[in-house]
C-alpha cells in the first residue's frame, strides 16, 4: 500500500493497513540533535509529501530566528532566537480606525509551485490553506487583548474584520484548490491551558460558519481540510466535527484524553499530538512508550481514524523522540 493509499484510509476509514505517520520539527530541534534526528527520520519515514527528514535548522528559517520582522499583513514579530515562532508585537489595526484604510496582502501573490501529476509522487499531499489562520490573523491585527475584549463587546468591528480575514483565505484557497494536492490544512489556537479563550457560544456565532465555508470551499473541489489547534477545546470538538473537518489535530495535554476520544474517535480521524508540555522534553522513554500506546489502543481502530503525530521541539531529547516514533510503527501495525 502506498503511504497516499493509506494516509487517505485513515482519514476515511476504509482500512489503512497501518498507521500512517507524520512528522512534526521545530528548527530548534534540528539545531540541537542535527543528524541524529535526521537519520530517526530516514527510519521512521513520513507518510506525507515534504516531509522527507532533510529538515531545516534556525539558521535556515528567518521567522524562527533572534530578531524582528514583518510579514506581509504589516505584523511585526519579535523572536527570542529559541528556535521557534515569535510573537507579534506590532499589530497595524491596534487602532480601529485603521481598519477601513487597511489592505491585505494579494491573496494571489508569491511562488506558486509547478503543477505535478498524480503519478509523480506516491505520498499524500498537504498544503497550508489560504491564509492559514482566521482567528490568529486577526488578534495579530488587532492585538490579542484587545480582540477579546472587542468579543465580549460583541463589537460590530469584529465581524468586518473577519470577513476582511476570510475573504483573503477564500481567495487563496480557490487559488490553491487549482493544484493536484489532496488537502488543505488550517490551524487557529483556540484553548488556554484549561478553558476555550472566548465564551463557546462566541465561538459559534462569529467563528463557526467561517470554518464552514472553508471546508465547504475544499469539500466541493474534493480535497481533505486538516485543522489544529491547541489548548482546552473539549468544548467546541463537537462544532469542528460537525462543521466537516475531515483530521482535526487537538493538543492532547489539555484534556483528558479518554474524553477527547469519547467525542472524536470513530467520528473523525485525530493527528495525534503526543504530550510536548512534559512526556517528550521531560519524561522517559518507558512514560513516552505507554502514552502512544494508550494513543492508539484509543483512536486507531481497524478501520483507521489516527495519524501518528508528535511534535518535537527543542528541548526533546533524541531517545525520547525515538521512543514515540518506534511505538507508533511497534503498535500501528495490524
């Protein structure tokens, strides 16, 4: 079976005949554990396109680099040089007076990869769709303090400034829907350590039917739509089911995770996020090796319904990110 045959079983569960994986690096890992990595990777081989194991350090990456830059939405980031993202610090609507003036990038603008066939790759492809983020775009805007206050004020800004946001997304993506790829991937960071960060019935009214128009957007022209986001979302698993996402990515650590899987496995297919708070930086291989157990005896059934995921960052020893990608492909099998 190819790795395209089984990522897109998995997702629709018609029988992978094993777990599919997927890589997830930050540069500062790389940094760290340079060829090391590298060759875990060339082992334990990605199922998805790109993702090749010849991955990329900091020096490489300017957006994870120390310093400052602006995008092309006019947000300045600021970044310690961790080897991960920064943080936006210079918002261009902290003012909503800005915001009938403001223009957004072209949403058709930069390289366009060459058009490939079908027969030319055996991988799953993904790409991040449209403008990538919807929520995240617009507190980068605005200021993230101020977006949840405008929320709670049930502002009517809010509205213009996600149309403004959802507009570029959807052009972008009917841009991107024209290549051969198999799916779109989103993502909005939608829970604190412990509770959604906006009130869920917020949540529904502002952010829900543009979710929905995303998806439905990839859904017509055939392709997968991914979305990941982290924190406490137990609230709103349900609506990002129902609105039609096809992988949902949730972050494991924030909830508890036979209640996740009581809401999503067998319903939709789960990108594991394997615990990088505590398990892969601080724990053990033994404590690593028991919680992917308990990942897929949870959510990877015989029909599919898992992708084998964790992210390392850079503070994730060598043997412990061996220590989840080894389990994944001991216990993924059938």
């Amino acid at each position: 079976m190819t790795s395209w045959e089984r990522v897109n079983r998995a997702i629709e569960f018609s029988g992978p005949d094993r777990l599919p994986l997927s890589h997830g690096i930050l540069p500062g890992a790389v940094d760290n554990l340079g060829d090391g990595l590298r060759l875990l990777f060339k082992e334990f081989p990605s199922d998805f396109e790109g993702q090749t194991g010849e991955y990329r350090g900091t020096e490489d990456n300017p957006h994870f680099s120390k310093g400052e830059e602006t995008d092309d939405w006019g947000c300045t980031w600021v970044n310690p040089g961790l080897g991960t993202e920064g943080q936006v610090k210079g918002h261009p609507i902290a003012d909503w007076a800005a915001l009938d003036s403001y223009k957004p990038p072209d949403p058709y603008a930069g390289e366009w990869p060459p058009a490939k066939k079908r027969d030319q790759y055996d991988k799953y492809v993904i790409w991040s769709g449209g403008g990538h983020r919807l929520f995240e775009r617009m507190h980068f805007l605005r200021g993230y303090d101020k977006l949840l206050l405008d929320i709670a004020e049930d502002r009517p800004e809010v509205q213009a400034l996600r149309d403004l946001v959802l507009d570029h997304t959807l052009k972008r993506l009917e841009r991107q829907l024209e290549y051969d790829i198999d799916a779109v991937s989103y993502m909005d960071d939608w829970g604190a350590q412990d509770r959604l960060m906006i009130k869920p019935q917020d949540w529904r009214r502002i952010f829900k039917p543009a979710y929905r128009n995303i998806v439905d957007l990839a859904h017509q022209a055939g392709k997968h739509c991914h979305f990941h986001t982290d924190g406490y979302t137990m609230e709103i698993l349900d609506d990002l089911i129902e609105v039609g996402f096809d992988v949902i990515n949730p972050q494991f650590s924030c909830m508890v995770l036979a209640a996740v899987a009581a809401k999503c496995a067998g319903r939709v297919c789960i990108r594991s996020d394997i615990d990088r708070q505590y398990l892969l930086p601080y724990g053990t291989p033994e404590e690593i090796r028991e919680n992917v157990r308990q990942v897929v005896d949870l959510f990877h059934g015989p029909d599919g319904g898992l992708i084998g995921h964790g992210e390392i960052g850079p503070d994730v020893p060598l043997a412990n990110a061996r220590a989840m990608l080894s389990t994944f492909a001991e216990f993924g099998a059938w």
